[in-house]
C-alpha cells in the first residue's frame, strides 16, 4: 500500500480562461479545433435533408418559385430591365448568392442558442458555431448552381472567362453572411428578440438589393452610398462573373469589400468579447 502511494502521481490541473486584450482572437486555437467545425457542418447538411420527402429538390425549389414570381410581376407586368439578358436568367443569378446569404444569415443568428447544449457542456472555441452555419448552406448554392447552368443553357448563353473570378465573389458572400452572422448570434443570446427581427431584415434587405432589379436603376449620384450595402457587390459580382455582360465597377465592388471586412473583424472582436458570458446567460 505504500508502494502504491508513492507511485500516486496528482493530475494537472488545466485551466481555461479567456485572452486579454481587444484583438487577443485565438484563431489559431480554431483551426485546431478543426474537427469540431466539420462535425457542426455535416451535422447542420445531415438534419436539413433527413426525413425529407423531396430531399435536395427543395433547395432549387426555393429560389426558382421566386425566380418565377419575380419574372412575372417585375419583368412582365413592371418591365424591370434586365441589362440584355432574359429576365429569368437575370433573376435568378442574383438569387443564387442571395437565397446562400439569406439562410447562413438565418442560421447563424440562432446558432449559438440552438446549440446551448454544447455551450454549457463542454469547451471549444464558440467561434466554430456560426462559422458551421454560415458554411452549411453553400450546399444549397451548389444545387442551385447546377440548375442555373441548364438554364443558362435552355437560353444559349455560354459561360465566359469571367466564371474564374465566381470563388472571390463566393468568398465575399460567405464572408458577408458570417460577418453579419457573429454578431446577430452574440446579440442574440442576450437580446432573444434579435432572433425574431432577423427574418424581417432579410426580407427589408433584399429589396435593398439588386436582386429583382439592376444598379443601373440606382441614379448615378446614390451609387457610391449604395454600395455601402456588401451585398451589391456580391450580386453584381455574381451576375458579371456568370453572365459576363456589362463592366464590372471596381469602385462598388473596392467598397462593398472595405465594409465588408470591417464588419467581419468587427463581429470577431465583438463575438469574442461577448462569448465568455454566454455560458452563464444562454
């Protein structure tokens, strides 16, 4: 018995505790916990399409019912212009990076509140959370991608080389949608009323954008605080890159990016700040 007392060897203690310092952010400790992030991704794509009765269909059924409103009310009854192309087409490449940024915003405001299970239990950098949920919908773009490209065809318009640059206006949309993502989830879980008033900016946001209409709508003296909106240059990234009609506007596009990454850093520092309470109030 004394052997096995002087073999005892105490357990270290590990104690986890929150960085000093504004942009203290520790992202090196979420690539670490990169598995984690893949668990939460496949988790969000496995729940969407389990006991579904059309499975992925949905995802293509979403935007084109609204292509088809769309066209209907605004390119035959209101004659919205649709810069040469067929209205269709128009309406539904600007769609496509909407209906992503649409639900990954959706989501990732929940996020946090919708896993106060794992908050509570266990630790990993909460960062992950709405990262998982502003990454799980480009499945959804990938489907809806693909039906785009047979409509494309069913009109006869070819892809040109501007389709290169479609991962930079990709990127700029997941960024956008995480950007306004950290911090809709960070205010959620102290304002609950956040998560009901999300929808209704969607809704407000997306006729804030050249979704069912063209910039060239916008007069020209507005255009510079327009595209103070990140989601002009992601639409109008996204129609130049898919349709390669028109000039791209590197001013739109130098500004919708600068906002862009001020919100995002932003909403990192703002979510770090606000996750070592969110244990105690969730």
């Amino acid at each position: 018995m004394e052997l096995a007392a002087g073999n005892t060897q105490r357990k270290p203690t590990v104690v986890i505790s929150p960085l000093k310092g504004l942009f203290q952010l520790d992202l090196r400790n979420v690539w670490h916990h990169r598995e984690m992030f893949y668990f939460l991704v496949w988790r969000d794509v496995i729940l969407r399409f389990k006991q579904t009765v059309i499975g992925g269909a949905w995802v293509i059924l979403q935007p084109v019912i609204t292509m088809v409103i769309f066209t209907m009310i605004f390119g035959n009854l209101a004659k919205i212009p649709s810069d040469g192309v067929p209205y269709p087409i128009f309406a539904f490449s600007a769609l496509l990076p909407w209906s992503y940024f649409a639900a990954a915003l959706a989501r990732s405001s929940s996020s946090v509140v919708n896993n106060s299970n794992l908050v509570t239990k266990i630790y990993f950098p909460r960062l992950l959370i709405p990262l998982a949920a502003s990454v799980g919908p480009l499945v959804d773009l990938i489907f809806s991608f693909l039906f785009l490209l047979v409509l494309m065809a069913w009109f006869k318009i070819a892809p040109t080389w501007g389709l290169l640059a479609l991962p930079f206006f990709l990127a700029l949309a997941v960024m956008t949608a995480l950007a306004v993502g950290l911090w809709s989830s960070a205010l959620n879980v102290r304002y609950r009323d956040v998560g009901t008033i999300i929808p209704f900016i969607i809704q407000v946001w997306m006729y804030a954008s050249p979704v069912a209409y063209p910039v060239s709508l916008v007069p020209e003296k507005w255009r510079l605080l327009y595209s103070l909106n990140p989601m002009v240059g992601v639409i109008e990234g996204f129609r130049w890159a898919l349709l390669g009609r028109g000039s791209l506007d590197l001013v739109m596009m130098a500004v919708s990016s600068a906002v862009v990454s001020i919100l995002l850093l932003g909403g990192i520092v703002y979510f770090k700040r606000m996750e070592q309470t969110f244990a105690d109030v969730i």
